[in-house]
C-alpha cells in the first residue's frame, strides 16, 4: 500500500493539467475570435507538467539498460514489430560509433500485448528490472499507461509513436519523437485551405477511436480558424462495412472535400464508396493512412488523396538514406510503417541523451533528454528542449499514388511554417 | 462560425436524401437477411443458436480472397497489369466460397454439435461459443490479417454507379452549372499551361498562386452551382456492385424458399423443425435433414461474404463475422427465430433503420439502434414479427 501515498500528488496535477487541456480546447469556439494563434495551448500547459518526485532507478556495474514496450502481439503487431527492428537497428549503430566507453547499453523488451492493461504491467516490470528509462509504445492509449507508471517511479519515456496532445501532459518524464495530433490537424488544415483551395469540407470520424476524434477536432479547429467552413460531420465506428448511410448525408451538403481522420482498414472503402455516392472531391486524412493497404483497399478512389506522415521512404535526406540501408541489411525489404523510423528515433535520443549524463541514473537521464536540441533523426530534425516533450519537427504532406509509386511526398510543412 | 454549429446541423433533416437512404437500408438488410436465414433454419432445426455462423461467413470471405489471389489480383500488383475479370470470375469465387463455407458448417455439425445433440441444451449452446471463438482465434494464427487484406476492386467488373433522378431540376439551374463548368475549364487550362513552366506544384511562383486561386475562384463557383442544382432535384445513386448484392441475394431466398416448400428434402425439413423425434419415427433421416440444414445455411454465409467482400471491399480479419454474425443474428430473432420469411423481414428491416438514423443525422447511434427496435418488438411480440409466442424454455 506505500505506492498509494504518493499517487494523490501525481493524480491531481494530471487533473489540474487535463482540466486545464480540456478547458482550453472545449470552449476553442469562443476563444478563437480573441486568439488569433493556434500556438497558443501548448504554452499553457507549461507550467503544469510535474516533475516526478522519485529518484527513479540508477545503473549498476557497467550495463546500462533501457526498456522498450512495443505489441509484439496483438492487432498493432505490425507496427510493434517495425518500431522493435527501428531500436535495434538504432542501437547497433551507436555501438559502432563507439557507444559509450566502459559502459554497455542493453535493451529489454516488454511486450504491451496491443492493449493498455498489459502496456501498463510490461512497463512496470522494466522499471522494477532498474532500466534507466523506456521507450515506447506505438499508440496513444498505451503510452499515457507506461507514462503514468513510469511518473510515479521517476522514471523517462520517450513515446515512439503516441500523436495525441494529452500524452506528455502526464508529467515532465514524457516525451515523443512523432508529431502531436494537433500539429498534424493544423498541417492538413492548412495544405486543405492555402495547396488544394478547399473552402467547405466535410468530417468522416471514427467514433472508436480517440485517435480520430482528437483529429478531427483539431482539423475543424484550425480549418475554421483559417475562414474554411466544415460542413458537416458524420460517425462510424472500426470493424464497421458498410457507410452509405453517412456519404449519402455529406453528399447532400456538397463539400468540395473530404478528411478521413480513422485508420486506413476502414478509410479504404470509405473512399471507395465516396466514389460511387457521387462525391468527387479531395480526400484527406492523417497518419493512419499509413499502410501500403490503403493503396489496395481504396483503389482508384484514393489516388490523389493527401495525408500527413511523419516519413517517407522516398525522402533523400541523409539520415533516410542511411536508415534504409541498414534496415535493408538487417530485416530485407523497406519498413512498412512509419513506426520504423520513429522507433530508431526514440532509440537513437535516448542514447543519445544517455551519452550527455552527467550520472548513469533516471533523473539525468530525464534531464539530458530534455536538453536535446536540433537532433538529426530520421524523421526531421527534433528539438525537445522547453517544449513539453513534444518536438518541434516537421511533418510530411504525402500524396497516394498508383503502385508501382506509392506514397509520394509532396511538402514538407516545418512548425515555423505555420506560425509556431 | 456559431459555437455548437456541429450538434445544431444534427437535427436538420433533408427529405431530398430519403429516398436515397431508403434504398441504402434495403441494400444494406439484404446482406443481414442472407446471414440471418443461417441462424434462423439452424434454430428451427434443432433449437441450437450457431453463434459459430459468423465466423463461417468470415471463412467465406477469406475463400473469395484466396480465389482472387489464384486469379492474379493480388495487392502487389500495379493497376496496369492486373488480368481481366468477368461474370464467371465472380461465379467462381461465389461457387467456392460457398463450398468451403458448406463443408466447414457440416464439420461443425458433425464434430461440435452432433455429440452433444442429447445433453441439455445449454451445452451446445456453449460448445457453439467454443467454435465461434476457436475459429476467430485459430484462424488468427493462420490466415493472413497483417495488415488486414482487402480484395482488389478490379475482381468487380461492375463498378460503375447508377443514377435515377426521380425529380428533376428547373433547365435553368442546368444551364447555369454549365456556364459555370466552362469558365472553370477554361481557368483549370490555364493554370495547367503555367504549371508545365513551374518547377515544383506545391511551392508555386506569385503568377503561379494568382492562376491557381482564379481556378479554385471558377471551382468554387462550379460547385455553388452543382449544389443548388443538386438539392432541387431527386437522385437515387447505388454502386451497381451493390444492386448486384440485392439481386443475387433475392436470387438465393427464392431458391431457398423453392426448395422449402415444393421439395421433399423440404418437406422433411419441416418435419423435424416441427417435431425431431416425430420426424424420425415417421421415417425421416434426421441426420441428413441436419447436414443439409448446415449445408444450406452455410452457403448461403458464403455467398453473403464472398458479395460483401467483394463489392463493398471491406478489410478481412479473423473477426470479419462477428459484428455482421451479431447483427443477423438480431435480425433474426426480431423477424422471429426459426422463421424463414421472418429472418428476410428482419434484416430488410434492420437495415433500414439504421440507415435511417444515420439519415437523421445521429450516426453516431446507427449500431445502437438494431438493438432498441429489437427490445421495443420483443417488448409485444416476444416470438418476434413472425415468430410463434410459445413460451420455450431454453
């Protein structure tokens, strides 16, 4: 029962900084006339990340170990599996940079079986293992578990993959390498409103998903913010077949686009079913899409449609080159998620910020992932420091194109291209 | 614009969509009434609710997969290089996966429920959960579902989109779209005549930006147009894959009900719904009446998800029958269980419900909805539409 006393302190900041959150993004509608920026929310939510009050665990004898909680089961298997290769992959090269001298680096694996409960009990096992600190999981749900574990312990996580904006609010030991949902949201609103010149554009959100809710959300939130009109929005859920019922409503109200904010299994047909409701407009979306799937699924409905992804295979900066060269040595074939990439990332800061401790400890370690600055990722170049461990870094705008193209990307949109 | 925008267009009801989603319902309960009659002629048989019948249907499906795949549409293959596909392509697919679907329905029959046909009648009913879950699970470590597989729309060589206007638009409103249709043709040209001159589509020159916004300027007009043209008249719009749905799906009811009625198999049938062991002193393999129960109830799972998966190329996983399997199942004990018309009437039914309260803008509750029109009719009739009330004890 010890644990129990020291919950009430990190339950009522992570309340003060949801009340706060919410408060901010529910009344969004009044504020907006008054705010003229989006940036503004982050900035809030500054002073309310609290800072873990334990000492976290400290290296013992020359290994240094990290953690990793990934599905490596489950129905997220295939991006658990990409962002596990992407670590490893990651961890071989900083030990043919030379590592850190005297010092061993070793990764322990937890698996988050693809659903919070068991993200949660991976994650506090590693912690109880004495990793220094943890990088995963994949999805948003998950990570806000491993965090909550890890705050109470004092120990850091580095998300591989978590998009939405209330993961790091958790506490000052949560960060991310991907995007926030809102970023996201904000550069599609964007590409929508100023690249495609779509004016009245209609929401499909899959109402199972926090994922997509939050998505939607935030593109109606900037997409008005910019004189766009949202001119409808309808629900489905995950696993459902037919959406007839709602193309046929968003039909009727003539939007001259279409953002899709759910995962790629379900906006395949969707699109394709737009297609013969008769709306001929811009389909858009987010990084759910991303699945060489949806090329299948959707057809000759998705070709010219847009979404926002944190990677992309074809991109010819340095670091992409490199990783996909080594991911071709080490697992064959180009990675099939983006979660590859995000996973070397998250491995490649922690060790990196493991290489700037000043002590081999969780509270150093916290620090130093903090202090990171300008880091060359694969994905973009990130910058954790004073930034509530969201990076700032820029996101891809990708166009599906006809196999044998695929994805191919069309802009790259850097947060000071929006204002931030 | 005015906060709580989103909830106020909720309410707002547009009569000009009705007819559309009328039809949506009818096509969408065809599906559910073809699963429903599988559960529906398992239970008039032996009083055995088959929760394995989902998953039967989810096997269907991935048969039809697997035969697009020996076709040669597979995922990985460029769009220009796929083959050909015809009516007998489909007849194919169809034939097999209701082949595999009839066999794995007879194997159930015979290894899960046979045994257990003399115990109480709560363990076939808990040996059907058994199978149901057995199949979900094992067919996940077999079948491909990373990431969920779809089937390739060219299999359908019916992909076009059919128009019925039922009311028409003033000639006026069409002849100003076409103004408007002009003018946008012309600004979209010479924006693409600039665009040949610029180097990257998405970073464009000033003059480049001014010519696109003049062509976004003609488009939006385009559609102000189109939008006005469009809520004065009627139209009806269905996926000619989706009537495809309708007509083979009434195709098979009427063959079912055919073979039912004026067939000796289907006299036995009905023997043994009405009575087992009367049935079989009077000389009737009951046995075999049971195969054929799950031969036909099977097949007809099999057409069901070999035409959803195909027309509607919805993403196959080893749960692919379980929200289709419950809702046919709902469909079937609102038309009342056991009853083969009723199974057709309550799938039709369902089906147009819950397109309707998506229609009435509460998508949101459109999965709900099947479940409240179920208790509301079994509220008054508890044997379901066209069930018989006797009280059973299960």
């Amino acid at each position: 029962m010890h644990v129990r006393r020291t919950i009430p302190a990190a339950v009522w900041a992570a309340l003060i900084a949801g009340v706060l959150a919410t408060g901010c993004s529910g009344s969004g509608d009044a504020q907006k006339q008054e705010q003229p920026s989006g940036g503004e929310a982050p900035k809030t939510s500054a002073n309310v990340r609290p800072q873990p009050t334990a000492e976290g665990n400290k290296a013992e004898g020359d290994t240094l170990k990290i953690g990793i909680v990934v599905p490596i089961n489950g129905d997220q298997k295939p991006w658990g599996d990409d962002a596990l290769n992407g670590a490893q992959i990651a961890l071989e090269d900083f030990n043919k940079q030379g590592g850190i001298p005297g010092k061993k680096v070793e990764l322990v694996i937890g698996d988050s079986g693809s659903n919070t409960e068991q993200a949660k009990s991976a994650a506090e096992k590693l912690i109880s293992d004495g990793v220094l600190g943890i990088i995963g999981d994949v999805t948003s749900s998950n990570t806000i578990q491993i965090a909550k574990s890890a705050f109470e312990k004092g120990v850091p996580v580095v998300s591989i993959g978590a998009t939405n904006d209330d993961v790091t609010k958790q506490g000052a030991n949560v960060f991310r390498v991907c995007y926030v949902d809102s970023f996201q949201g904000e550069v599609m609103a964007e590409f929508a409103h100023k690249d495609l010149g779509l004016r009245n554009v209609a929401l499909l959100t899959d109402r199972k998903q926090a994922y997509s809710v939050g998505l939607s959300n935030n593109f109606r939130k900037h997409f008005e913010q910019l004189g766009g009109k949202i001119v409808g929005e309808e629900f489905y859920e995950t696993k459902q077949t037919t959406f007839t019922g709602q193309l046929t409503n968003l039909k009727a109200k003539n939007p001259d686009g279409l953002f899709l904010s759910g995962y790629f299994p379900e906006v395949g047909p969707i699109v394709k079913s737009a297609k013969a409701a008769g709306l001929n407009v811009k389909f858009l979306g987010g990084d759910g899409w991303d699945s060489k799937e949806i090329l299948n699924s959707g057809g000759e409905a998705i070709v010219g449609g847009f979404f926002c992804n944190h990677y992309n295979n074809k991109d010819t900066r340095p670091q992409v080159q490199h990783f996909l060269k080594r991911w071709k040595e080490k697992v064959g074939g180009e990675p099939g998620t983006t979660m590859a990439a995000l996973g070397y990332d998250a491995m490649a800061v922690i060790l990196d910020a493991l290489k700037r401790c000043k002590s081999y400890d969780s509270k150093s370690l916290t620090a130093a992932i903090e202090e990171t600055e300008n880091f060359p990722g694969v994905t973009g170049d990130l910058t954790l420091k004073g930034q509530n461990g969201n990076p700032r870094k820029r996101a891809l705008v990708v166009e599906v194109r006809p196999l044998p193209e695929g994805f191919v990307m069309r802009k790259a949109i850097e947060p000071k291209d929006l204002g931030q | 614009m005015v906060p709580g925008a989103g909830l106020s267009l909720a309410a707002a009801l547009d009569f000009g969509t009705l007819p559309s989603q009328i039809v949506n319902g009818v096509l969408n309960g065809a599906i559910y009434a073809l699963i429903a009659l599988g559960y529906t002629m398992v239970y008039g048989v032996l009083r055995l609710i088959n929760f394995a019948h989902g998953e039967v249907y989810m096997l269907g499906a991935y048969t039809a997969l697997f035969v697009s795949w020996a076709y040669g549409f597979r995922p990985d293959v460029p769009p220009d290089q796929l083959p050909e596909s015809s009516l007998a392509t489909l007849l194919v697919m169809m034939l097999a996966s209701m082949a595999v679907c009839a066999t794995v329905g007879v194997l159930i029959e015979r290894f899960a429920y046979r045994p257990m046909r003399n115990q109480a009648r709560i363990s076939s009913l808990i040996t059907a959960i058994g199978v149901s879950l057995l199949l979900q699970y094992g067919g996940g470590l077999f079948l491909p579902q990373n990431p969920p597989p779809t089937m390739n729309e060219r299999v359908n060589p019916y992909r076009q989109t059919l128009e019925l206007t039922l009311v028409g638009a003033p000639q006026q409103l069409s002849e100003v779209v076409e103004a408007a249709r002009r003018e946008f043709q012309a600004a979209e040209r010479t924006f693409e005549e600039r665009l040949k001159s610029e180097k990257d589509q998405f970073n464009l020159s000033p003059e480049g930006q001014r010519l696109r916004d003049a062509k976004f300027e003609a488009e939006r007009r385009l559609r102000d147009a189109e939008s006005k043209l469009n809520s004065a008249q009627v139209t009806v719009r269905v996926g000619a894959g989706r009537l495809a749905i309708l007509v083979a799906s009434l195709l098979l009811m009427f063959l079912l009900r055919q073979l039912v009625l004026f067939t000796p198999t289907g006299r036995a049938m009905r023997a043994v719904s009405q009575d087992f062991d009367s049935a079989a002193l009077m000389g009737v393999n009951v046995d075999r009446i049971v195969t054929i129960t799950f031969v036909i109830g099977s097949a007809l799972a099999g057409a069901g998800a070999m035409m959803t998966a195909t027309f509607l190329g919805t993403s196959i996983t080893p749960y692919y029958g379980v929200l289709p399997g419950v809702k046919a199942f709902v469909a079937a004990v609102l038309g009342g269980i056991g009853n083969i018309p009723g199974a057709v009437l309550g799938g039709l039914l369902m089906g147009v419900a819950e397109t309707l309260v998506i229609w009435a803008g509460y998508s949101q509750f459109a999965d709900a909805v099947a479940f409240v029109v179920l208790i509301v009719v079994l509220l008054f009739r508890p044997g379901g539409l066209l069930g018989s009330s006797a009280v059973e004890k299960v």
